[in-house]
C-alpha cells in the first residue's frame, strides 16, 4: 500500500498524463479546423458560419489544459523534491553535482513539459529564421508603424525576436540597419510566396494591412478585388489616407505581401 505522498504523486502523475493526451486532441481539432479555413476561406462569411468562434473556443480550451498542465508539473516536482535524501556523503556529493546542473536540468524539464500547442507555436517562431516579416517596431501611444524585417533570431527562453529592418537608417541616424528585439505579438509572417494555394484568401470589403508600393511600410487597406477573381497572384488595394485628387486610387500588390489587420490597429 503507497504512502499517503507516494499516492499523492501517482495521482499527479495519472493526472498530469490525461492533461496531455486531451491537449493531443484539442491540438489535433485545431489543425483541422486551419485546413478547413486554408482551404475555403470564403466560408467564414456564410451567414451563421461558426468556424472563427471555434477556433477561438480551442485555443481558449488550449491554454487551460497547457496552464494546468504546469501547475500539475510544479506540484510534482515539489512533491518529488520532499524525496531527495541529503544524508550520508556520498549522497551529498550527489545533490552538489545535482545542483551544478540545476540549470541544465531546469531547462531540460520546461521543454518536456510544453504543451503540443506551445511546442507547435515554438517551431513555427524558430522556423522563421532568415524570413522576412511584418514587424511594429515602436510602441507610440498615437499611431501603430508597421514594417518589413528580416528574422535574424528567436530566443525560446525570453520568447523575443530579433529582427533586422534592412533599410538603411536616417542621415541623423548614421545610415546604418537597425536591429530589435520583438514580442511574437508584435509580428505576423508573411504568406508563402511559393504556396499560393494554401494561402488564405482575403474577401472584398475586408480591412487588412498591406505593403505600400515601392516602400518597406504597411498601411491599413480594403480589398477590391482577390487573386482569385483577378486571376493573378495580386490584389488590388485602396489604402488609407492615400487620396488622390479626392479620390482613392487602387493598387495592386502581390498576395504575399498582404497580412491580416491586427485587432485595435491605429493608424
């Protein structure tokens, strides 16, 4: 018969596993649910549609599994930290080694115990090495400054990336390339140049944020008219506050350069 605190562990440990195997199949509902979206975007514009509102409703279910899931991992690892003997000496220099590596070992332990949704959103953040990206770069009260930057790095510790805006800075500024460091909210990757098909496919009427011609910035813009319907691999755009005499003029820019309108975007 267990102890009360080994018991205590088993049932962690029994619980702690079905925390993990119910965020296999939240992760396994939300990858359908980004294929069915990729593959017909249009659909979320059918009256009554609810497929936006489920996917919010996984990733919210997502979240509470992973912040349970290491509320169960910490009360694990104090319980088993109870069972750590500090008595004799060769034991002794056992727990100083133990303690050499606590860091490596720390480290070791908050990676198994990532949750498959985190783990996911992880490789996709690393995989954007060497990409370019949309980046708000300044954190002004006023206005939200978009841009197009290159990925240098993505720290999984401090969860930040570097990133690189390969226009030259300024005269003032010394002309140099300017570098920073991001939050992932503060950036949204681009659509796949080379996959067009797998790409969502923004409808008439929808606000996004778009590359300007002949510049590095992203403005606020509405959709006239898709690839799709254009039968080509661009858009065509009218941008905000782009008015020209008195009206707004349509430009066409590639698929790959249009991302989707970030919530509560000042402009």
């Amino acid at each position: 018969m267990p102890s009360p605190d080994i018991a205590s562990i088993l049932e962690n440990s029994r619980e702690l596993d079905r925390l993990r195997k119910e965020q296999e199949e939240v992760l396994v509902e939300i990858n359908k649910l980004h294929k069915k979206l990729q593959a017909t975007p249009e659909v979320v514009e059918k009256p009554g549609d609810s497929s936006l509102w489920r996917l919010k409703g996984l990733y919210i279910q997502a979240k509470d599994l992973s912040e349970g899931e290491v509320a169960i991992s910490s009360s694990l690892l104090g319980q088993l930290d109870t069972f750590l003997p500090s008595g004799p000496p060769g034991q002794q220099r056992r727990k100083m080694d133990g303690d050499q590596k606590r860091k490596k070992m720390k480290s070791d332990s908050d990676i198994s115990r990532i949750s498959p949704s985190m783990r996911s959103h992880i490789e996709a953040c690393v995989s954007l090495k060497d990409e370019q990206v949309a980046a708000r770069v300044t954190s002004d009260a006023e206005i939200d400054e978009w841009f197009v930057v290159k990925v240098i790095n993505f720290d999984e510790k401090t969860k930040e990336f570097e990133v690189l805006d390969e226009e030259p800075g300024d005269d003032e500024e010394g002309g140099v390339q300017r570098k920073y460091k991001l939050p992932a909210s503060c950036i949204i990757p681009f659509p796949k140049r080379n996959d067009p098909s797998s790409t969502q496919e923004f409808p008439a009427g929808r606000h996004v944020l778009a590359v300007y011609p002949g510049t590095t910035a992203l403005y606020k813009a509405t959709v006239i008219s898709t690839p799709r319907k254009r039968k080509s691999d661009e858009y065509l755009l009218e941008f905000d506050d782009d008015e020209e005499d008195g009206a707004l003029p349509q430009r066409t820019v590639p698929f790959h350069k249009v991302v989707p309108l970030p919530e509560g975007h000042r402009q």
